[in-house]
C-alpha cells in the first residue's frame, strides 16, 4: 500500500502540492486537514481517545475523529469517509470554521495544518476501529472545558487550540 500523501496548502488554503503524510510532518509543512466534532441531542460531545500505537499522540483524548483530506476530496467527504473508518459511523456533517496551527510534538514531528472543523449529529454508540482509536464517551462540552484545565496533558494539541479560539463555534447549547 503506498503511504497516504496530503494537500500542500498556502495561508489561502490553496492546494500547491502534494506530498507523503510523514514527509509534511517531518519537515512541518502547512497541509489541509478536518476536524469532526460530533453532537447527540444532549449537546454532548463523542470525544475518542486515540490508539496506543499512532505516530503522535497516542492514547490522548481528542474530537470525535480527524485526518487529512485527499486530493479532490471535499472537506465533507473527507469528514465522512474518516468518520465511517474510525467511528464505524456516518452522519450529515457542516464546515463551520478554519484556522492555521502548529504543534510540534516530542517525536520529532510536527503537525501544521490548515484544519477544518467539521460538525454533526449523532444519537448511538460508534463502532471504533481499534486500529484508530483506543476509548470513547460522551462528555458535555462544560465538563470537557473543566477537564482541560485540570489535566491538559490527556488532550492532543489541535484539540485544545479547537476548544479554545473556537468555542462559539462548537457549542450547540
């Protein structure tokens, strides 16, 4: 199988190249990526917490999935295809906001990416990929905001940076 490659991006979001996933995040390369952030009628959030043995991150709890769109790729059909992949579901799903982060992680790697935010409704239990994702559960979004202040180190980094600048965007209550 040859290895995933994302969208090169500028700060306009427009596609300039494309290159192997490990490559952009070795050399910190500005890539297009989504973030799905999943709601049930409580306006409870389906957090995951990600899998032992991913590149980064690994067992922090994040948004409900996430990745890297593919080349002719909308971002709704990216949100869908990774959500069905790693959550064993798919829902509607709106593009809400985006933004330009870089977080640099202690394997070396770094992530910096033009993400997507992605948002949708959903009432059952998902049916996790255990190649993706280790946990999952509903957490009301004020209880999420607590939880971050008191234990930062359980929550990837784009996650935060999410919760943070673009709570407004987020909460449904």
């Amino acid at each position: 199988m040859t290895e995933e490659r994302v969208i090169l991006v500028n700060e306009k979001d427009e596609q300039i190249g494309l290159m192997p996933k490990m490559e952009a995040h070795e050399k910190a390369l500005l890539h297009r990526a989504f973030s799905v952030f999943i709601f049930n009628n409580k306006n409870e959030l389906m957090l995951q917490q990600r899998a032992a043995h991913k590149y980064h991150s690994p067992l922090l709890w994040a948004n409900t999935c996430c990745s890297h769109q593919r080349e002719g790729e909308t971002n709704i059909q990216a949100g869908k295809r990774r959500l069905q992949e790693e959550m064993g579901f798919v829902t509607e799903l709106e593009d809400t906001v985006s933004f330009i982060y870089k977080a640099p992680f202690d394997n070396g790697l770094t992530e910096h990416e033009f993400d997507h935010v992605l948002i949708g409704n959903y009432e059952d239990a998902p049916i996790i990929n255990p190649d993706e994702v280790a946990a999952w559960k509903w957490m009301p979004l004020e209880e999420v905001k607590e939880d971050m202040l008191k234990q930062p180190e359980i929550y990837t980094e784009w996650f935060k940076i999410i919760f943070d600048k673009f709570y407004e965007h987020i909460n449904r209550g």
